[in-house]
C-alpha cells in the first residue's frame, strides 16, 4: 500500500522550468510559479487533496506503528 500512495508524489514533484510548457496535470511547482487555467482545474485540484490526504494517512499509519512498538 505504502507504494501505491506515494506514486502520485512522483509526478507531483516533477520539475519544472519556466521555459518548459506547463504541464495539464497536477504539479506543485507549477502550480505556484505558473498559475493558469492550464494547471488551476477541478481535476487537479482533487487531485492535489487526495495526495494531501493520502500523505497524511501514512503518516498517521507511520506514528501508530511507531507508538504501538514502544
């Protein structure tokens, strides 16, 4: 499960320049320097919360581990 829900965390972070066209789906980096109707979607944005939200379930999931081994 850990794999699946960092995926999108590849694709997120992909780098990207300002020469570069910007990129249709979600990625932070374009989303904060080039801010358009390109990158700024519904689609997008649901993607952006799920990442959010499946990052910090890990998290969680991390600190229970955690707290349950000591």
């Amino acid at each position: 499960m850990y794999q699946a829900t960092l995926a999108p965390v590849v694709v997120a972070f992909t780098e990207f320049w300002s020469g570069d066209p910007v990129p249709t789906r979600y990625n932070r980096h374009a989303t904060a320097h080039a801010t358009g109707a390109i990158q700024v979607t519904k689609l997008n944005a649901i993607a952006a919360i799920l990442l959010a939200t499946s990052l910090l379930r890990e998290l969680y999931e991390q600190d229970a581990e955690t707290n349950a081994a000591t």
